[in-house]
C-alpha cells in the first residue's frame, strides 16, 4: 500500500472539514485493500454556539461503500465533550445509551452509531477507523497478540477483543491512559479493524498506510498473500433459472423479496470449490461489524433448509457459495448486496492468507450472532412499495421508458433499462440500476441480456415491454414488405421472445410476477397511415391477453396501458409540434391539449401508471386494457 496523499489536489480542499473529506476520499480508492463496510472518520473541530461560546465538536461520517464519493453533507456533528463523558458512564442501558448519544447530536435529524464513542475517546484531531485486510489476516490467526505485537507492537498498541461501543471505546481509552509505543500511530483492534489518529489529515492517513503496509510486506515475507489460485472459468451456460428459484427460496426464508448479486470469476470460484470451503467458513467473519451485512457463515451449497438448523430459523442466508456459480450476496437493497459481495469478495483472501500463516481462526466466535440484527445500520426501509424486487423496463433510454425507470426506482425497486441506444448503460450511476444496450430482434442478445440482468440483481419480478416503433404515415396501397417487417420484428416479435423468455424468471418472483404492457390508443381506434403501428400493437395486445390467461394459475398478473399523445418523448421535436398543431389549426399548447379532459398528458404520468399497476392497487386485476389519454371520443 503507498500514499496516495497530493499536497496540490488536498490544497483544493479548505478548512479542517475540507481536509477530512480529502483524506476519507483517499481511503475509498480501488488500490487500497481496505473493506469499507463499517468504515467511519471523523475530525474535531472548535465551534461557537449562538450565545458565542466556544466547545468541541466532532464530525463523523461512514459510509458501507463508495467513500471516494463521500461529501461534506454525510459528516453529521456531536458535542465531543459529552461523548467522552458518555464513554466512562457504566449504569446505561444500551437503550439508554442510544437516547443519549442521540441527544449529543447537533443534527436532530442525524442517526448517530455507538462507534462515534470511540472517535470521541481516541486522541488527535483526526481519527480513521477501518478494515484493512492484511491486518485483519494477522488478527485472525491462532497466535494474533503475539503476530500482531511482533509486527506493529513498535507503532500501535493492540487491544484485545471488546464488544462494540461503548465497552470497545472504554477498552481503547485504557490503553491508551497506560501507554503505547513512542510515537504510536494507532490501534489495532482484534475482530475490529485499526484506528489511526493524527493532528492533521495527512499524518493520520499515512499513519494508518504505514500500518497496512508493515502487515502487507509481513504476508509478503511469508508467502501468505490474500492470492486465490484461479480454476478454469465457470462454464457459460444459462443460469438465469435456477438463480432466479435461489432467490425466490431466499426470499421465502427472509419472509420478504431480496435482491441476489451474483460474482463468478475463476478466483471466487477456486474458493467456493476448496475442499474445506465448508469448514473454514463456518469459523465467523474476520471483523465482528460485518455481520450486519454478511451474516455470520455463508450457506455453502443450496440447501435453505440445513444452513437454519445450524444458523438458526430467524437468520436466512445473506453469503451463498456454491461450486456452479461461485458466490452470491443477499440485500434488501442492490446497494446492500453489492456491500454484502464486496465483503465477502475480500473476507475469502483474509481466509487464504490466515490458513496460509497456521489458521483461520476469527477473534471473535462464541458471542458473535448469527446473522444481520436489526439495530444494524444496514437495516433499511423495508415499507417501500417495491423493496428488493426486480423490474426490467425495455426502450429505457428515454420518454416513457425512462420515466418508467425513474417511478419504479422512487418506490424502491431494482431496475434493469434494456435499449438499442448505447446511452441506457450510463443514464443512471446508482448501485439499483443496471443498463444493457441491447438489440431486442436479436434473440440471442435479448436471452443474453436477462441472463445479464438476474446475475446482477437475481430474478425478475416486474416485466414493462415499452420499446416500439412508429413510422412514418403510410398508406396501405403504399405500404412496403419490408417496412412492414421491420415494425413488426421490434413492436410483435421482439415481445413475443421477451415474453417466453421471462415467464419462467416472472414465474420465480416472490410475490409473483407482474406485466405492465405498452400498449396504444391505437389499439381501440386505428388511424389512417399507421396499420403496421396499430396492427402490431393489436397483435402484442392479444399476446398479453393470452399470456393473463395462461399465467394465472401461477398468479402472473398481466395489464396493458394504452396511451395516446405522450409528447415529452424524442420523436416529438419542438417542430414537429408546431407542424402537427397547425394543420388542425390549433396552437401547441391546445393540440397537446386535445382530448376530453383537456389535460396533458407526459411520460412521467405514464410511468406512474404502469408502477401502480405493478403493485397492490391492481393485486386482483389482470388482461385489464387502461387508457391513459385525457379521454378520446373516439374510444369512448
């Protein structure tokens, strides 16, 4: 591990906070072999309160993941003076502790974890406390004091296995009062990471390199690198099936949807098909806060129902190995399963290198719990309409699509974005979306694309086939074959592979699959010129029929939209409204107008309507065909 620290870069960053946030950035990037889960910093800054009296406070700040992206906004302030004293206080309930360290925020709106003790109590003006795995590898041997001492004993004090909170910083505190090292640089906490501390940003993030790389050259030394000997890659067949059933399995132990992530690289393969992959993993994780996400054992194989004999019946599994697909991470959220993956992605060389130095063998075993708890800080809100289910939304690049996208994720869904235009894959930067460009004509892509979409987030909960075509006005005498074809192929047949291909995932939802269908107006009321746009939309409006027929004996809910003069979309142009508008002598605003209600209708209005019609509201509805067009006079 090297510095990273640039004196012109941390320049641009002012004052004590600006230089936190500098330093806590550093730590996030991909060349530090850091775990961020659990990660929290903070820095101590002087204040003066509104009557001009000056004290203490400490901004702290963690973040699961991402800490190359952390702002100033994520810091939340405590009065530190109250903190410490919070620290030696023993006759508290943990309730009462809660309430209290609550009440030392200055931020009524902030949610303030037990560990900000240990920043309060912990010297220096700045303090890094963190998870790097070649110490936590040292942590975890049978011998650690004695590794631990002999490698970093001149520079940190090593503190011995204390639970979280108040009892760790408490344990800290004491240590330190007794002396450490001349010119110690941190901590070392067994089953709980290592703590740096410094008067200035800089010396405590190059303290706290120094300390991971003393552990580094120590793996290097004795040929125990976090290495994991790759195996031949996993062969590359479709697994979109049975990964989908894992989940709905999961899912039903977990007693609500969950999204799956999926990792099968050869590295992460050769681990999950170790002879004794079983029994090294059973041991507990290597830092005891990484339970809230990981759980305390991953399931080894498929079998729910042996892992909660040994776990217990309230715990289901967040880790899963398994030789055919390597490892798969559990969440109520995207983010959480990516947090849960990356975890357990770096726990497995923490593993190899201990076994590789006399044994994996955690700090922590016999008071560790079996899994996540709910006063984590990875619980999240699990009342959001869509909470760890999958929607797949085709033509999401823009117009209806997009906006699809954008309601389903308000209400906490997962969402793939399927489009032909390259743009889909980079929309959105957020851990619950995933775009695919992807040619939907081409069955080959459009299977690759969903195998794609499971791996990522495990299954397919919410179908919205949107992509289409209109072309231009046509005639019936003028009308060509292959024009014909063409709005064919992607408004009929593409939809008709979609639909076969996403039954059996659909089928897997647990809460059983639904499908919001993009149909038209045109379908009721055909105009002039447009029979190969009316013509495919009536025909993909009698497949969704068939299908809310053949599909509800697995309680498959399939409904149709049929929207008319949607005019936020691309094909729209602010010229081809004027044009339209003036040949029924009307002004813009009243041809985007020209329905019963007089009323607008946008993409946004539609995307709402297809996510309502995924969720309770619509529980005992389907083959519903619902307008979303003002009223037309026509139709009615």
């Amino acid at each position: 591990m090297r510095s990273l620290w640039n004196d012109l870069e941390a320049a641009r960053y002012e004052g004590e906070l600006g230089q936190r946030l500098y330093a806590a950035r550093l730590l996030g990037a991909a060349a530090m072999p850091l775990i961020q889960a659990g990660t929290t910093v903070s820095v101590k800054v002087a204040e003066r309160d509104v009557f001009g009296d000056e004290y203490e406070a400490l901004y702290v700040a963690g973040r699961d993941r991402g800490l190359e992206a952390i702002e100033a906004e994520d810091f939340q302030p405590a009065r530190l003076e109250r903190l410490v004293r919070l620290a030696g206080v023993e006759a508290l309930s943990e309730e009462r502790l809660e309430r209290e360290i609550a009440a030392s925020s200055l931020n009524p709106c902030a949610s303030l974890s037990s560990d900000v003790l240990l920043h309060a109590v912990t010297p220096g003006k700045y303090v890094d406390h963190v998870f790097p795995e070649p110490v936590l590898a040292l942590a975890s041997l049978p011998d650690a004091l004695r590794r631990l001492e002999d490698v970093l004993g001149d520079i940190a004090i090593v503190v011995p296995y204390a639970a979280p909170g108040r009892a760790l910083a408490r344990a800290c505190a004491e240590r330190l009062a007794a002396g450490g090292p001349a010119g110690c640089t941190g901590l070392v906490l067994m089953g709980q990471g290592v703590v740096s501390f410094g008067n200035t940003a800089r010396e405590t993030y190059e303290r706290l390199v120094e300390i991971v790389t003393r552990a580094e050259q120590y793996l290097v030394e004795q040929r125990a690198q976090p290495v994991l000997a790759p195996v031949e890659a996993l062969p590359e067949r479709p697994m979109r099936e049975e990964l989908a059933g894992l989940r709905q399995a999961i899912s039903a132990s977990a007693g609500h949807p969950m999204i799956m992530s999926t990792l099968t690289d050869p590295q992460t393969a050769a681990f999950a098909r170790r002879d004794d992959v079983a029994a090294l993993t059973q041991r507990g994780p290597a830092a005891l806060t990484h339970i809230c996400w990981a759980g305390r054992a991953p399931m080894v194989g498929r079998d729910i129902e042996a892992f909660q004999t040994a776990q217990g019946r309230d715990h289901s599994p967040r880790v899963i190995l398994d030789p055919a697909f390597g490892l798969a991470a559990v969440g109520h959220t995207a983010g959480e399963a990516l947090v849960a993956r990356d975890i357990y992605r770096r726990t497995m060389g923490i593993m190899v290198s201990a076994e590789a130095l006399g044994g994996y063998q955690p700090a922590v075993v016999d008071d560790v719990p079996a899994g996540p708890c709910a006063a984590c800080a990875c619980d999240v809100d699990k009342s959001r309409m869509f909470a760890g289910e999958v929607a797949l939304v085709t033509g999401a690049a823009s117009g209806i699509g997009k906006a699809c996208v954008e309601s389903f994720l308000a209400r906490g869904a997962a969402v793939v974005g399927l489009d032909i235009n390259p743009h889909v894959a980079d929309m959105l930067d957020r851990p619950d979306y995933l775009g695919i460009a992807c040619d939907l004509t081409n069955e080959d892509a459009l299977c690759q694309a969903l195998e794609t979409a499971v791996r990522a987030f495990g299954g397919l909960d919410m179908l919205v086939p949107n992509a289409g075509i209109f072309p231009s006005g046509c005639q019936i005498a003028s009308l060509k074959t292959a024009d014909w074809r063409k709005v064919m192929s992607i408004n009929l047949d593409a939809n008709l592979v979609l639909f076969r291909e996403a039954y059996p995932l659909l089928k897997a939802a647990p809460r059983n699959g639904r499908v919001a269908v993009m149909s038209s107006r045109n379908v009721p009321a055909p105009g002039p010129g447009a029979v190969a746009y009316s013509a495919s939309k009536a025909a993909l409006t009698q497949i969704a029929r068939v299908a809310a027929l053949e599909w509800g004996k697995d309680g498959i809910r399939v409904n149709m939209l049929n929207p008319h003069a949607v005019f936020d979309t691309g094909i729209w142009t602010d010229e081809v409204l004027k044009a339209r508008a003036a040949h029924y002598g009307m002004t813009v605003d009243q041809y985007k107008r020209n329905n019963v209600l007089r009323v607008e209708i946008a993409s946004h209005d539609v995307g709402e309507l297809v996510a309502e019609m995924c969720g309770p509201l619509f529980d005992k509805s389907t083959g519903a065909q619902v307008p979303i067009d003002g009223g037309s006079d026509r139709v009615i």
